[in-house]
C-alpha cells in the first residue's frame, strides 16, 4: 500500500491536468462562430467598395487573432477508392489545401508543390482536399505526384453538410491551412495569384517561394531551415 500511495498521488494530480488541457482547446469550428460573422459583415462591405486592399487585411486579422491557434476539428473525406480517411490519421505537420476542379490555378502551382513534396514527405504530410465527385478528383489527381494525398468530398453526397459548411463555405477557395502534429492552426493563407502575361519559370518561382515560406517558418520543427536560406528551386 505503501508503494502504490505515490502513483495514487501522481495519477491524481496528472489526469485532472491533461483533462483541464483538452477542455482549453478552441476548435476551429467554435473559432469560426465567434469570429466569422463580424468578418464576413465587414468583408462584404469592402468588396462592395472594391477595396481589396482592405478585404485582405480583414482576413489577415480574422486568421492572426480569430483563427491561429485554435484546433482544425477531426473532419472526414473520402480517399480516391471512395474509403473514408479522418484528418487525424495523418500524424505529421499538415499542409492542407481545399480546392476544387473549377478553380484555376496559375501555371506554377502545381509543379512547386510536386517538388517541395517530394522534399519535404518526410517531415510533412501534404493533403490536397478537393469538393467534388470521386470521377472528377481522380482526374485532377493525376496533376499530383504521389507525395501528396489527394482526398475529396462529394457535397451532392455527402450526408453531413457540417465539413461542407466549415472548410467550403466560410473562407472560400482555394484555401491553404497550416497544421501542426497536433492539428493546431498555425497560419491560413489564400492561394498565389498573378497577371496571366507571366512566364512558366516566374509563376513557378512565386507559388514556390509562398508554398516554402509556409512550411519553412510554421511546419518545420529544424530550425536551420528558414526563408533566408532557401528562395527558389533551380529548374
């Protein structure tokens, strides 16, 4: 009894702890209902107006001081075999896109996240999550090498609207999140866009400097890697 007294004691003061630490946890969905009403009031006001410039800086501050910070819920999608796969099956550092077959990328996109998969699989999962029907992904999956996850959600289909409603419709498309082991929201950012008049190596350069310095400052635990060190990848 006596030997058993201090693992009593241990067990009694550790568990409240990790219980009081996941009641602290701010998910994302709760985040957003907090936070997403007074944006999207003020957002609207400012496309209306076509100051752009302002629409950004308000997502800025939606992000920096809404989101960043709070827990991305354990949303799930399907895989192209059309299995179900829960964002919490994937244990490393996420880099998570939600994109869909009607978005139109810049010519570079694609290429810059292949190459920086392809380096840094290791370290990070990266997932490409598309709202669309399993034909459709597939097909655009194929632009994907196989370093990266390509999932979907089919939203014709899908019984549960709340993922629809929380990853689709509240930031818009495309969307990049920022995730650590731990599925904590370190960064949201929006996708590169650019005039169409530019070349093939200055599209590339541009999505893959913005790509790195997200994964450089937020998803790499090394601490010899950072924006200074790395600017483009030679072709």
């Amino acid at each position: 009894m006596i030997r058993i007294l201090p693992l009593l004691l241990i067990l009694f003061f550790v568990v409240p702890t990790f219980s009081q630490q996941e009641e602290n946890k701010i998910f994302f969905s709760e985040a957003l209902a907090l936070h997403l009403p007074n944006y999207t009031q003020k957002s609207e006001k400012a496309f209306y107006r076509k100051d752009y410039k302002e629409a950004t800086r308000l997502f800025d501050s939606l992000v920096k001081y809404g989101l960043n910070g709070s827990y991305m819920n354990n949303f799930q999608f399907n895989q192209l075999n059309n299995k179900e796969v829960s964002l919490y099956d994937f244990k490393k550092p996420t880099y998570l896109i939600t994109y869909a077959s009607w978005c139109v990328s810049t010519e570079g996109e694609i290429p810059a996240i292949n190459e920086l998969a392809n380096k840094y699989k290791d370290e990070i999962d990266f997932v490409i999550l598309f709202w669309d029907d399993q034909k459709t992904t597939k097909k655009m999956a194929k632009s994907y090498n196989k370093n990266i996850r390509v999932l979907y959600v089919n939203e014709l289909n899908n019984n549960d609207a709340y993922v629809v409603t929380q990853l689709k419709h509240s930031l818009g498309l495309p969307t990049t999140f920022l995730l650590d082991k731990d599925k904590m929201i370190l960064d949201i950012r929006r996708g590169v866009t650019h005039s169409f008049n530019k070349s093939f190596e200055e599209s590339f350069d541009l999505n893959y400097n913005s790509i790195y310095d997200g994964i450089a400052n937020h998803l790499l635990s090394d601490k010899k890697y950072n924006t200074n060190q790395e600017t483009v990848a030679i072709n």
